[in-house]
C-alpha cells in the first residue's frame, strides 16, 4: 500500500486507538456489527435492476423514505447523498426566487450564505447574541429582530441555525410564530439536531415546532455515513421545487453505502433513541459532576447560559426559550487558560474532540460512545498540567452590521485587488472576513470596510486570532470600486 497515501495515513490513525468524541455519530464503526460493514461496503452499487432509483424512487428507496416521513412527521422526507450542503441549496432554491428579501442569521452555515448568493437574494443580517463567559454566539438577537420586522418591508422567509455548534438554540418556538404570523417562510439548518425530539431530555426538534423546511445531518449525530443527511418538508407547497432543485444538487450517481446508512440511522432512532439517550444523557450527567471540581474549567450548560442572561429573572427567560443538548458536552476553560492549546493536549492523548476555539472545547457523543471513553477523557483532564494550556486572554467584538454598497451575488465577475488592511477604509470587501473565533463575520462580500472593521480586524490579529479571508494584513476589495 505504499502507493495509497490516504489509505497508508488512515491506517496509522487506526492504530492509535483513539477515543472518538467528533463526528461522525456511528464513532469509528462502532455502530455497525460485522454482517453490517460487509453490507455496506459489498453494497457500494449502482442503479441495477431492482435497486430502485434516489432521483425517481418508486420501491425500496420510496419505502425508505416513507419510513423517514413518518417518523419524523414531515408532509415529505429525504435521502440526501451530499450532505446538508446540498440540503440547504434545495431549501433555498425551492423556497425562493431571485430578488427576494429574506433574514439571514449573521452567523450562518457557508452552504446558506453561497445559496443566497446563487439565488441572488438580499439577505437582511439578524445579529447575533453572545455569552460573556462563552465568549460565542447562542442564538440570534431578539430586540434586532423584532426591530428588523418592523423597519423592513416585503421578507419572504428567515433563515435559522437551530442548534449551534455549541448545542444552544435561542427562541426558536417563539421566532417560528412570530414569522409565521406574517406569513414569512422559515427555513432551518438543524444540521446538528437529527436526534432531537426522540428523548424527552433532549430539546424539541423544529419538526415539532412548524418550520416549513428543515434540513439535518443524519451522520453527524447518528450511525450514519459521513455527508448523509434528512431533507424534511412541511409545507406541500414546496414539494414540485425540491423534487426539481434535488434533481440539480444532488448526485446522479447516488452511493448505496450512504443511502443504506441513512435507512439503519432511521430504523436505529425509531427503535433505540429514547432509550440509549437515556443512557448516554445519564453517563454524561455522571461525567459532569465528576468534573466539576477541575479548577481550570467550567461545563457549559442552561444554567451557564443563563447565568448571564440579560433578561428578567423573574420571566424565566420565557422569551429567549433557551433549548440546550444535554448529549452535548461543552467545556469553557476559565480566565487565562485556552481552548485550543487544551485541544491540542487531548489530541496528544488520542480523544478527537470535534473542535476548539480560544475558550472552549466542544465533544460530539452519541450512545456508541462507551463508558470507557468518559473515564479516560476524565483522567486526561484530571492530570493536564495548566501551566501548558495557559493564555493571555482574548476578546470578542459585537459592532453592528456594516454597510451594504452591493449585493453578495454582485460581486461575482467583478476584479479584485489585494490592500493593505490599514489602506482598505473606505473599500468594499471581496470576500467575507471571518474571525475564528467566534466564527461570525466582520464583513461579508460587498460590505463597505469602516475604521471600526479595521480596528477590530487588528486587534484580532494582534490576539492571534485566525482571520478566514485576510492574507498576512492584507484584504481583497473589489478593484473597480472608488472609495466611498
């Protein structure tokens, strides 16, 4: 095998025995016995007779399906082979028509915002809300959305991230009323909530709560094959559209491994999720008290959120209806330390987390994750030596959404140059300028630069904060463009 690089690298990381608390949800194969890994990979197939077809489904894929609408209560629902990347394309296409207003989540999925382009939509920007000890976004703001639908006119549709990266979900029942209300289109990215709605400990899904679509990422979360994800439409209306927009986005080679772990996936929520999230809710549970009194660290979770809430006590933070994913495991490191250097340790000794910024660590398990990942995660912890995970601390900024001089989709075809980010005020950006973390942009592409852009733009870099869009203090403007 020395001809076979990826292979060759793979199986070296076999090798290591790592503990696996990052995506995908079937952990490394564990979800899947013998007879199964010799099904799906003997069953790498194509469109023979009698295997039925994903574009015209009519019998084993159509059943499957079926299964899939049922479970999940949707008017339809399906297999996707793409991944939510090709979820939301289809969403957005199928709910929308070019020149359409819609609200957007600042802090959205790149797939949403390259579909408002293609789309050539005008995206409204909702801001989004952070957490002080977090240091991240939890949801979209509230006031600004309230304030966003009384000032603009004619939104055909919002489009929202339910839950975050971090498992937090803000308002989401109280924004689906208040949209539908106004006849406004509601399209979800739950591409990290396919469990949700099967445990009464876990939060609802959007399913349940009358979003016209929803996509979700089956192999995120549950023992699924990486880029397989669900397509749930609620609305009939929508249907002609995704079943033309599918026909687009998706594959035309649909993989039979995928489509079998999307059907195994369904059938194993439908017979085993309430009672193995039990199961895994309750390791975690035990996990987080253990952990408690690690002095470096705090565990996120609704009451962390809530600690800081800005709302009336008193109201119970009713309208924030804060939703958080207890099979989720957050760990927010405390002043001075730094997520990703912990990372970076845990890795060192073999637990994948699925990622890190400058405070915090997010897991994935799922129930194929064992006791015995818990014990050793927890031991590792335990004897971190802090002196090696210490920091000077860094800040998140909240500025306002910055002027609009173009529309995304324009700046397609247009020349570009690179300047010095201490030339570029006044310019409109090319590309999206995106501080990792939070992960929320700065500027998105046709956005005018101001002094504050480039002051906060500095003061990241200064931090050592990675910049998603700038190339060693320099930024991509559009050339043709005059200062304005």
């Amino acid at each position: 095998m020395n001809n076979v690089p990826i292979i060759n690298k793979i199986n070296d990381y076999l090798k290591e025995d790592v503990v696996p608390f990052s995506m995908p949800g079937h952990k490394m194969g564990r979800a899947f016995n013998d007879e199964l890994k010799r099904i799906l990979l003997e069953g790498d197939l194509t469109e023979v007779e009698g295997l039925d077809n994903l574009h015209n489904p009519e019998g084993i894929i159509k059943d499957a399906q079926d299964k899939l609408t049922r479970l999940y209560k949707s008017k339809q629902s399906y297999f996707l082979i793409n991944g939510s990347t090709c979820g939301n394309l289809i969403m957005v296409f199928s709910a929308f028509n070019e020149g359409d207003k819609v609200l957007v989540e600042r802090n959205c999925h790149r797939s949403i915002m390259n579909g408002v382009i293609l789309r050539k939509l005008e995206p409204i920007f909702i801001k989004n809300k952070y957490d002080k000890k977090l240091k991240a976004p939890i949801g979209i703001d509230l006031d600004n959305l309230d304030e966003l639908l009384k000032v603009e006119n004619n939104i055909k549709g919002i489009i929202l991230t339910y839950p975050n990266y971090y498992g937090i979900g803000l308002g989401i029942e109280n924004i689906i009323k208040l949209c539908k209300e106004r006849n406004i289109k509601v399209l979800i990215d739950s591409a990290h909530g396919a469990h949700y709605g099967f445990n009464k400990k876990l939060p609802k899904s959007p399913q349940e709560l009358g979003a016209d679509m929803v996509i979700m990422s089956a192999h995120k979360t549950l023992p699924s094959l990486t880029q397989t994800s669900y397509l749930h439409v609620n609305n009939l209306k929508y249907i002609g559209n995704v079943e033309f927009y599918k026909g687009i986005f998706m594959s035309t080679s649909p993989s039979y491994m995928l489509m079998m772990s999307l059907d195994y996936a369904r059938n194993y929520l439908e017979n085993h999720g309430e009672n193995d999230y039990n199961k895994l809710i309750k390791i975690i549970k035990e996990f987080r008290e253990k952990i408690k009194d690690i002095s470096y660290l705090n565990i996120v979770d609704k009451e962390f959120i809530c600690e800081n809430c800005e709302d009336d006590k008193n109201k119970a933070c009713s309208r924030c209806n804060l939703q958080y994913d207890f099979s989720r495991i957050v760990i927010n490191l405390k002043y001075g330390y730094n997520g990703n250097k912990l990372l970076k340790y845990l890795r060192e000794n073999r637990i994948q987390c699925e990622m890190s910024d400058n405070k915090n660590i997010v897991l994935i398990p799922t129930p194929f994750n064992k006791k015995e990942d818990f014990d050793i995660l927890y031991k590792v912890l335990l004897n971190c030596d802090v002196e090696m995970i210490k920091s000077k601390e860094q800040n998140f900024y909240n500025i306002d959404i910055p002027k609009r001089k173009f529309m995304p989709y324009e700046i397609i075809g247009k020349e570009s140059e690179e300047v010095c980010l201490s030339d570029s005020l006044g310019r409109v950006v090319f590309e999206n300028i995106i501080p990792y973390p939070p992960g929320v942009p700065i500027l998105v592409s046709g956005e005018i630069i101001e002094q504050e852009h480039i002051k906060y733009i500095e003061n990241y870099i200064n931090e050592g904060t990675n910049i998603i869009g700038l190339n060693n203090h320099y930024i991509k403007v559009i050339k043709s463009d005059d200062k304005v």
